[in-house]
C-alpha cells in the first residue's frame, strides 16, 4: 500500500506548508496594515493643520505624530491637538 503512504504524506506537507506561509505572511500584513493606518494619519494631520491654520495652531508632522494618528486614527489626532494646547 505504498499509495497510501504517499497520499498521507502529501497531506502532511500541505499542511506543513500551509502553516509555514501563513506564519511568514502574518508580518506582512501587519507591515502593510501599519503603512495603510500612517498614510491615513498624516492625512488627519495634514487635514487638521490646514484646518487649524486659521487659529494659528498646528501640530508637527513626524514620525510619531503619524504613528499615534495611524494606530489611533481621529482620536490619536485629538490626543495630539490636546498635547499641544497643554504645551502652549
């Protein structure tokens, strides 16, 4: 029954091979998923400080400005507006 043998260990590789990608592909996407939210927060940023031009109020647009807009979206924006008045 050497078909068998082979049949089940075709399924094991799949399988194998099924895990593998899925553990190499997952930081991708995650890379990906943190590029799509920083080009969305320095949108919210570049939107609020034009915005905010006719207070005479901005906030800085940097790496980390983007990041906490990207990973919080419009309430990282709203943290950072806050940060600043406090720093006024």
């Amino acid at each position: 029954m050497p078909g068998i043998n082979v049949a089940i260990a075709a399924i094991v590789v799949v399988v194998i091979l099924y895990f593998v990608l899925k553990m190499f592909l997952k930081p991708i996407q995650l890379l990906w998923k943190l590029a799509l939210n920083s080009v969305v927060g320095l949108v919210l940023l570049m939107i609020f400080n034009y915005l905010a031009s006719y207070f005479a109020f901005f906030i800085p647009i940097n790496i980390i400005t983007i990041l906490i807009a990207g990973f919080l979206g419009v309430p990282g924006v709203l943290l950072l507006v806050a940060f600043q008045y406090l720093l006024k």
